[in-house]
C-alpha cells in the first residue's frame, strides 16, 4: 500500500462506515470512535447503509473516502457504487465472510480486503468445545431427565458409557473456526479426526490430528463437528450415507450453516433417539413450528449464537481498527482477502 506513515491530518486516510442499522452501536464503543477519529479523517456517527441511492452527507463521504470499515449488512459494492467512491483503495471488514458485498467489481479495480474472520472464529471454536464436552458427558439429556425426576436415579449404570476420556472426535474442515478447535482439544485426551480435501495427510498430523475421509469419520467418531464452509460442493454433505455410519448414541455439531446437513434424513436419527445433535443453524434458519427439533430431549437448538455477539463484538472491532491502523502507516493488512480464498471458504 502506497501511503506515507506521516502522521498529519492530511496524510490519515478518510474512512466511511458502512454496515446495516443498528450494527455500528453494537461493534463500536467509545474508545473504538475516539482511536477511528485519531487514525483517520472520518464522522465516527456517519454510518452509510444505503450506499445507491445514498442521502448527501454520506454521497460526500463515499466520494472522498479511501478506506470502507463495514460489518453485517453492509450494501454490496457494484460497480456504480464504486464509480461514485473513486478514491476508495481499501475494505476493512469487522466480521467474517466477505461475500454479501464484496463484489467482482472490488476485485477488478483492485481494493485491497481484510477481514475479522479470525476474531469471529474464536468464539465459534469456544462453542464447539463446549458443545462437545457437553455432549461426552450427556449434560443436555441427564438435566432434563434430573429435572423430570427431582430424585436420585440410577445415574452410575447409565452413565457407563459417558465420558470423554479417549472419546473420538471428528471434524469437518480445517477451516479457521476448525483449526481454532483442533487447538482447544489439545489438552484434552481425544483422538481427533479431520476430514478436508484442501489438506494434505502431512499436512494434518502437523496439526496433530488424523486425515480420514469424510464416510470413515463418521464411522469412527463418536463426536462429529461441521467446520466446512457453505458451498455447491459442501451443499447436504452430511446425507443419509453419512448419517447411518454414525455409531449408536453419537453426537452431530454444526455450528456452520444449516444447509450442509440434509435434516430430512437427520429427522428419523434424532427422532428414534440413535443420535444426538447440537444444532447453532438448521435450514432453513428458523424451523418450522412444528419441527421436532424444538422439543426433542437429545437436541440442542441455539439461534445461530456460536459467533461473535455482545461484547464479543469489541474483539472485532479492536482486529479492523489494528488492519486500519496498518494501512494508514502504509503496511500491508495482515489478514488479507484474496479472491481465490473465497472459492473455498465462507
């Protein structure tokens, strides 16, 4: 990136927020406004979330801005967006994928992109964790089941086969939410399974974990975890197949995207009471009212909370304005977004 590391007002870049209402009043707190105003020219109250029929404060920011800070919602960049932005050289995401609007276009006139990704993957991985301990131990089961009784209960001889010590875990993708995973199970006595055809067999045991293919780790884990990215390929990936080699009792995680697993053939597996699931997203999104997936005692259904929210937010921000601060001293991001990145990841 071509800048002077000067740090007069004239050579801070000019930023523009850019996100859909609401968001920027949870992202930013104060001291995120006040290091905005210090590292670049910019109206830290100034959020544009129309950005094609744009009103004339925010027409004039877009004209003179170098720099785009967005996060969710954020209106896609089309070419006559960017025709009406010609000093615009750089998006600054503060959240995970770009694809809702990073367009072909961005590409083309060659912005430079970086995103949060990594920050928001944290909080995902922390998720899955706990998902899967929980899940060793039957917690979701064992309190509705303490619950019911309000009683002692013939807890030791059920609990024979719970547990996680040397419990087999699979996981779907090394993708950063995965490769976060891979490193929160380290200190546990797991034997952990990847399945990822980006990823070379050494490659995986230099992870430290064991390449299989996808049928082998369903056959093999007790614990599966869906860490693969929303794609035509990856679309149902998890399909009757798969879900009749999972052993008895085990447990699917997705903390994903809904559309990954084929829940029609899920339903008779949950339903009988032979598998157990831990479900961040369904598809669609919110299941109908009449899904089974509501009420069923062996699945946990969670409104798409694994990432970032409430002050998890903060860890975001503070990641772009770090991205920000490196493009004002004329460094290049360190978590640049490449097009071809984006043929295999979210």
């Amino acid at each position: 990136m071509d800048r002077s590391p000067e740090n007069t007002d004239n050579a801070r870049p000019t930023l523009l927020l850019s996100m859909g209402p609401g968001i920027a009043e949870r992202l930013l707190t104060d001291s995120h406004r006040a290091r905005l105003a210090a590292l670049t020219r910019t109206d830290p109250r100034l959020v544009a979330h129309d950005l094609d029929a744009p009103g004339p404060r925010v027409a004039a920011a877009l004209a003179e801005a170098e720099i785009l800070l967005t996060c969710w919602g954020a209106p896609p960049l089309t070419a006559s967006v960017l025709d009406r932005a010609p000093r615009l050289r750089a998006v600054v995401h503060a959240a995970g994928s770009v694809k809702h609007h990073v367009t072909e276009a961005c590409w083309d006139r060659g912005l430079a992109v970086t995103s949060a990704a990594a920050a928001n993957a944290l909080p995902v991985a922390e998720y899955t964790l706990a998902a899967i301990l929980f899940a060793g131990k039957r917690i979701l089961p064992s309190a509705l089941r303490y619950g019911k009784v309000r009683a002692d209960d013939a807890w030791t001889a059920e609990s024979a086969a719970w547990g996680n010590y040397r419990r087999t875990v699979g996981l779907i993708g090394a993708s950063r939410i995965g490769r976060r995973v891979i490193e929160l199970l380290r200190p546990f006595d797991f034997e952990v399974l990847l399945y990822d055809p980006y990823v070379t067999a050494p490659e995986a045991r230099a992870l430290g974990v064991e390449p299989v293919c996808l049928d082998d780790l369903c056959a093999r884990s007790t614990i599966v975890s869906v860490h693969a990215p929303q794609l035509p390929a990856t679309h149902r990936m998890i399909g009757a197949a798969q879900l009749a080699l999972m052993p008895d009792d085990a447990t699917l995680v997705n903390t994903s995207r809904g559309s990954l697993i084929d829940e029609t053939a899920l339903l008779p597996h949950v339903t009988s009471g032979r598998l157990h699931a831990v479900l961040d997203v369904t598809d669609p999104e919110l299941p109908s009212p009449d899904s089974p997936l509501w009420s069923l005692p062996n699945v946990l259904l969670t409104p798409h909370v694994a990432g970032s929210l409430g002050n998890e937010l903060h860890r975001m921000a503070d990641q772009a304005l770090e991205e920000v601060a490196r493009y004002g001293r004329g460094e290049p991001f360190a978590d640049p977004v490449r097009p071809s990145d984006l043929t295999r990841s979210a």
